[in-house]
C-alpha cells in the first residue's frame, strides 16, 4: 500500500461518513484501521521514529473506534482488529519488508491528513455536531474501565487493557535513561502481549517526560493519573524526581513499582504500601565497592573521594559511601565530596577541590549521570594518572561507555560500574530472553544493563498481575505481591517480597570495561 494510496482512502472515507448509520460506522473504521494499523506498526518499531507521534494516532483511532462502536462486543473488535493491523506493519519492518525511511514518511503523511484545519477523526464519523463538539474530549480520555464480569473495574483496568505509566527524561542531558527504561518495560509488555495479554489484557505503557527535573515531575504525573488514567506507575527514572512522585502516589494509593533509583526515598521501614522496588540500592551498590577498594586494592579511606550529583540522588550515594566507612570501623568525618549540579556537565569546581587534596586521592566513587561522569573522567584522567573510578549502575552503563570511547579507549579502560542486573554479554536465562524480546521488538537496538532491569522489574509486575487473577485491583495485586517469595526469573539469584520488604532484589554485580569499551566481570569480594 503506497503512502499516496492510503491518505487517498483516509481522506475518502471521512468524507464519505458524516451522518452514516451506526453499522456502517464500524465497517468504516474497520476499514480504516486496515489502513491505518499498518502504518502505526512499522512506526513502532523503527527506535529513531519519536513514540509520542506514535501515541497521537494511537489515541485518536482510539477514540474513533470508543465513538464508533455501539457497545463493548463491537468495541473489543475493533480494537483487536487494529492491533492486528499494527502487529502486520511492525512485522513488515522487521522482516524487512519496509525501511524506517518508509514508515517514517508515511507516518508523516498521516499526521498531516489528520492535524490539519479539517475536523478530526471523531468528528466525522460522530452522527452528530453535538457529538462533533465533544471529540476534543474523547480524543484524550481513556476508555472507561470495565471488568472482566461486566462490573467496575479499578481506573485503567479495562477488558482490553491495563494502563501503566512512566514519568521518566526523554528531553536533557539524560533522556538515554528514560529511553532505555521504557525500551525495556516495552519489550517485556510486548512478548506477553504477543501471547494475549494477561487474562485477555493488553499491557499498555504511556510515557510523560520530565526532564529528569523535579520541578516538572509534578506534572508528568498528574497527566498519567488526571488525563491516561493509569493503573499504576512502572519505572520512573530518578531520585530528585521520585521525591516528588512517590508522595503523589501515596496520596493516591498508586502502585508506584520497580523505579530507577536506588535511594532511601523509596526504602522506608516499614515499606510504604503502594512502593515496590526491584533492584538494590545505592547504599548495597557503594557499600560493595566501597569494601572492594578497601579489602581488594588495598586503597586506604582517606584515599578516596565521593564526585556526587548535587541533589538527592546525590546525598543517597554519599550517604551509602558513609554508612560503608562506618562498618568498617572508620570514622566517616574526612570523607571528601566533590559536587556538580544536575543536568550539566561543569565538573571544574570539582577538579579543583579535587586538586587541593593531601594526601592524593586515588580513588572516586561516582554518583553522577552518564554525560558528568564523562567529562570528570576526560578532565582528571591525566592529572591524575591511575586514578581509580567506580560507579554506581544509575550512571547509564551503555551511554557512559559509548562517551568514554569517543574519548579514547584509554579513558575507558578500567572504569567500574557497579550493576543490579547480571552482565547483558552473558547468557543468563533472563538475558538470552530479553536479548531475544529486544532483537524482535526492537530490532537495531543493542542490549543495554538499563532496559535489562525495565525488562526485569516489568517481568516482576506481569508474574504478580498473573496471580492476581481477573479481578484486578491494586490492593489485590500488593498483597499478592507481598506474598510472592523465592522468585526465580532466571538471574541467578531469588527475587522476593514481602510485608515487611519490598526490594525483590539485593544482588550486586561487578563489571570494568575493557579497551574495546564493553564491559566484562570483575569480582567485587
């Protein structure tokens, strides 16, 4: 089907359905999603196509087929039939049957037959101006929530679908990180989707970008809850964020699950209800490097120093450096910390204070993103000649490695990234699986140790929606969740939870990267 083709037709069958009977409505937009579905399916699965370009036409076929259909049967079919449309156009891409150029193009096309001055989608097809003045709305609001049985079901919770959100960087200095995030969530939902979903239920992601920027964390997730209606909340990216999105969630009894941090924001005791973590946290990830330095390389503590972000995120990763020092018996008053300020990459105040050090520092435990990270390794790599740097596995171990290359191998060389995640060269179960989902999904996309863990904790929340049955709640999903004990997923180590613990996982693992920028083992005891 040509592009030329397709918009011919689009723009036939808008004409031809104002004031159409509600039978040939939903043959219409049968049709339609035929054409359309196609051109949405191999738009997802090209990575460098923006998925919230995406999600506007997903949205706004959506709201045409709630519009269309006169009751759930005629809903659910059409639904399933433009799914099918679009699982036929990512398969072309895949196969090769189409380029991304292609999709891209078309998409485009498509954006313009339905963003310009004409009425929308809904409007045409709605029986009536009455229902043509209401389609702004419908076209945002999500579908009402039914369960399975025909009652209320909990907010979205549907027949079709679950609804979760991310509030996450897609914008600024470290967008990698919400990217690969939800690449991951999405490569999990997409394998068991493929599969029918859980209990007939799609698993939906949505996406809100805050910049990695507390100030617009408010926002991102009063759009997931007010506007997508979300069922719950998977994979947020941050620790500055999360101070501002889990007491949103508590307030709401939002199941907020299985974010990227490891701060104590997130780790009370006892748990908050609605918070679930899968990974270990920084004071697990510095305390395991910080006994490595000490015990291994023999590094006395004076010697080393702690180049943290300055926020939160930051205060977390120097606190666990402390706490480590403390067990060992140390007094943690000489600890130095070199400060930079978020989303930017100006470390000379650091390397400063850095040079004033005596004796010589000869280690750095870092608690910063990945562009930071980067630029205090170039700057201090030749002041400072064998100087060892560590980091924790919030950093951005693929993005790190690829700017630490462009450097130079010998920036890279010996750079330690502590990981929650078993190493993405290895062959694990879970990583053979992901590398699988993520080639079929996401063909062109390299493995990287932050989708792994999206793949991972998003394979911790669909074990647990299972179980939880089709009568789906989220006080019925926590206590199943906090019953859920010696898990194996296939990494190598029992994931579990419980009243009293709601971190699946306490595993670190070590990894250095080599001069050919990858990364390998590196034993930590």
């Amino acid at each position: 089907m040509t592009t030329r083709f397709s918009l011919f037709l689009f723009s036939a069958l808008l004409a031809g359905t104002a004031g159409a009977a509600a039978g040939d409505k939903t043959d219409v937009v049968r049709d339609l999603a035929g054409r359309v579905g196609p051109i949405v399916g191999s738009a997802s699965a090209c990575r460098d196509i923006a998925r919230p370009r995406i999600q506007v036409i997903t949205d706004k076929f959506a709201a045409v087929i709630k519009e269309a259909a006169t009751n759930e049967a005629e809903r659910s079919d059409l639904t399933q039939s433009f799914d099918r449309s679009v699982a036929e156009g990512r398969s072309a891409v895949t196969t090769g049957r189409i380029d991304c150029r292609s999709a891209d193009r078309q998409l485009a096309d498509l954006e313009r037959s339905i963003g310009g001055t004409g009425p929308s989608l809904s409007a045409v097809i709605a029986p009536s101006s009455a229902a043509a003045a209401t389609s702004a709305a419908a076209a945002t609001a999500p579908t009402a929530a039914v369960a399975s049985g025909g009652g209320p079901a909990a907010r979205g919770v549907t027949d079709q679908e679950i609804r979760f959100g991310i509030a996450a960087p897609f914008s600024g200095s470290a967008k990698e990180l919400g990217r690969q995030m939800k690449l991951g969530i999405d490569a999990a939902f997409n394998r068991v989707n493929e599969t029918g979903g859980v209990e007939g239920r799609m698993l939906k992601l949505i996406a809100a970008d805050d910049g990695y920027e507390p100030t617009r964390t408010a926002d991102a997730m009063k759009q997931l809850y007010e506007k997508d209606q979300v069922f719950g909340i998977i994979g947020n990216v941050g620790t500055p964020t999360a101070v501002v999105a889990v007491p949103y969630a508590l307030e709401r009894k939002l199941l907020f699950f299985g974010a990227f941090t490891g701060a104590n924001v997130l780790r009370h005791d006892p748990p908050d209800r609605y918070v679930f973590n899968y990974r270990a946290s920084y004071a697990e990830e510095t305390d395991a490097v910080v006994r490595y330095l000490v015990k291994l390389r023999r590094i006395p503590i004076k010697q080393i120093a702690v180049f943290a972000q300055q926020d939160t995120y930051g205060d977390s990763g120097f606190a666990g450096v402390s706490k480590a020092v403390r067990a060992l018996g140390v007094s943690d008053a000489t600890i130095v910390r070199l400060n930079y300020k978020r989303n930017t990459v100006d470390v000379d105040d650091a390397i400063n204070q850095l040079k004033l050090q005596k004796p010589p520092i000869k280690a750095v435990v870092m608690v910063a993103t990945y562009r930071a990270a980067a630029k205090f390794i170039e700057k201090t790599h030749d002041l400072f000649p064998g100087l060892i740097y560590t980091n924790v596995s919030f950093v951005g171990s693929t993005a790190l490695a690829d700017e630490l290359m462009l450097l130079g191998p010998r920036y890279a060389s010996g750079v330690i990234v502590t990981q929650v995640v078993p190493a993405v060269s290895g062959y694990s179960s879970i990583v053979l699986e992901y590398k699988n989902a993520l080639a079929k999904y996401f063909p062109g996309e390299a493995p990287d140790y932050v989708s792994l863990e999206g793949y991972v904790a998003a394979n911790v929340l669909i074990q647990g929606i299972k179980r939880a049955g089709p009568q789906l709640d989220t006080e019925k999903l926590i206590d199943v969740l906090e019953n859920t004990r010696n898990f194996d997923l296939g990494l190598g180590a029992n994931l579990g939870f419980g009243r009293a613990e709601h971190q699946a996982s306490h595993k670190i693992w070590g990894t250095a990267l080599d001069d050919n920028g990858k990364y390998q083992a590196l034993e930590l005891e």
